[in-house]
C-alpha cells in the first residue's frame, strides 16, 4: 500500500477525536500524552507500511506481555529505564548536582516491606546450597560529606539461580529472602551478609525474551545488587552495583551499568576474619561507600512513584 492518508485533515480530526481533544470531561494531561502517542503510532503504520497482519501480531503480544506481567521487564529491555535515568541525569547536571553516586535503574522486582535491622543484616536463609559467602559494607555520606547515621539502605538481589524471592517460579524462596532494610548505625555504615547473586535470565519462554530474540538480542543480566538509599534532608538515591567479574558488566540487556558501579570483590581467605564474620570458609568481600545528593528547593526531584509489589 503506498496511499498517503495520514496528514489528511479527515485523520488529524479524527486522532483528535478518538484522544478525547474534542471533549470537554477527563484528563488534560492523558489526552496529551495519549494523543501524541496515538498520533506517532498512526504515522509510523502509514510510513512503515505496516500491515494489518504486522498490526494485530502487535495487539496478540501487548496481550501476552499482560498476561505474564511482563510490561516492567520489558520496558528497561528497551533502554527505556535507562532514558528515564540518563534524563535525570541531565537534569542534574543543567542544576549542578554533583557528587553523589552514580543512579541506575529500579528494574521491576522490588518488594515494598523487608524486615528492618540497625547496621548489619544476613540477607540470605542459607537455603541457596550453591551460594558464596558475601560480606558487603560501606558508609553513607550526606551531601556535607559527613556520615549518616540511620541513614536507610534498602538492599536486594537474586540467588545464584538468579531468582528472586516473590518472582521465584520454583516457588523455593520464603518471602523477603534476601531483601532487608538496614538502617546504618552511629558511624553511618552498613554492613550484610549474604550471598553472591548469579546473573538474571528473562524467563526464556515470555514475551520480552521472544522480542529479544526478533532483535537478535539477549535478555541476561550481570549478577547484581539493588540499593535504595535514603536519609534525612536528601534525595532518595537508586543504585545497583554490578559483580565484578561478570561476563556481562558491559552487557547488560537492561543497561544498567555504570562507570562507579563495579566496586572491586576481593576473596578473604583470613582465618581470624572467617571466623569473626561467623563463617567457616573464605567469602567474597565488597566495600562500598554510598554519596547522597541534597534536595534541590527544600524537594526530592528524582523519587520516582510507581506500583511496586507489597510483599506479605
Ligand atoms: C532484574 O533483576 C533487573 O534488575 C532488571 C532491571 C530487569 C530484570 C531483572
Ligand atoms: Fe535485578
């Protein structure tokens, strides 16, 4: 088909129309955003040639990418969680803000809820037979560059099946496995045992690794942790640091990895720190400092509202 209808004033009203700009009631700001939308996708099939069999292969997938609550994991498969960051990112450097640590993407798997402890936390249950020890600490600075005491580092990541709990399809995991807030102490650090996380897969037989695949790409994440990180009188940071070492740090089908965030993972072999750390063989060791960022105008311009998961 090769017929130009698209900027015809019958299709303009009728976008119009169908976004609801003809009307008085509903909402200004989903018109415009419904509308802008709505009006790219028309111009792509007309430009694009998109057939009617293109199309209708399109509205199957949306439905199947519903059905497996799988729109938050496609969405940073297509860059656009790291859009949403490297535009806060510019934002703050148009203000000025600098220092803190670097931001990447929440990515769809937190679970509002973790049990809450002061300074140190063992994540794990111990049930993850496969897993390494992991001895993770650091400190928190405040945009003065001093501690924060009771500053809150919320902190979570996957086994070494790359699973997480609440997402887990074995069903394996108890609630919260590896997920913890720990409230840093009157030093202002923080410190966890756990284990090191393996990579994540997307689930091989879904809809965004089918996608993936069409673009001839792979949906597999370096081994990673999440941070949320927030105190008093700044802004809420959202972070992961990579697992040094990992085939995939420059490779991440999320691009979620970012110069500042592979922290060096030393092997401790020491028997007097095995032993003070409650363990019974050598563990991998991260050390980690956190840079918060103050509020700019009294306001934390980058928390983000979304749906997140309330685990039980
Ligand atoms: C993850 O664990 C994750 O962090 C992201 C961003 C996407 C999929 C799985
Ligand atoms: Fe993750």
């Amino acid at each position: 088909m090769s017929v130009k209808l698209f900027d015809t004033e019958e299709v303009q009203n009728f976008l119009n129309l169908a976004c609801g700009l003809s009307y008085e009631g509903g909402n200004p700001r989903v018109k415009e955003i419904i509308h802008r939308i709505v009006t790219d996708l028309y111009k792509a099939i007309e430009d694009l040639n998109i057939t009617p069999d293109e199309y209708w292969a399109g509205i199957a997938y949306l439905n199947r990418l519903g059905e497996r609550q799988e729109a938050g994991l496609l969405s940073p498969g297509l860059g656009f969680d790291r859009y949403l960051d490297m535009r806060m990112d510019a934002e703050d450097e148009k203000l000025g803000v600098t220092g803190g640590t670097p931001r990447t993407i929440e990515g769809p798997l937190y679970v509002v809820g973790a049990p809450v402890e002061h300074g140190y936390a063992r994540l794990d249950d111990g049930s993850d037979k496969d897993g390494h020890p992991l001895i993770m600490h650091g400190t928190v600075y405040g945009a003065d560059g001093q501690p924060q005491p009771g500053a809150k580092v919320e902190v979570w990541h996957c086994n070494t099946k790359g699973f997480y709990s609440h997402f887990d399809p074995t069903g394996e995991q108890k609630p919260f496995n590896m997920r913890r807030t720990i409230i840093a102490d009157d030093q202002g650090q923080y410190k966890f045992r756990s284990i090191v996380p393996m990579g994540y897969g997307c689930p091989p037989d879904g809809p965004t690794q089918e996608l993936l695949n069409c673009l001839g790409r792979h949906g597999n994440r370096p081994a990673h942790i999440h941070f949320f990180v927030t105190a008093d009188n700044h802004r809420k940071l959202t972070t992961q640091i990579n697992i040094d070492g990992d085939p995939l740090v420059n490779d991440d089908f999320a691009y979620a990895t970012r110069e500042g965030l592979v922290p060096p993972l030393t092997e401790c072999t020491d028997e007097v720190r095995i032993n003070a750390e409650g363990l019974d063989g050598p563990f991998a060791e991260i050390q980690f400092d956190i840079h918060l960022t103050p509020l700019v105008d009294s306001k934390d311009n980058q928390i983000v509202d979304r749906p997140r998961l309330v685990g039980a």
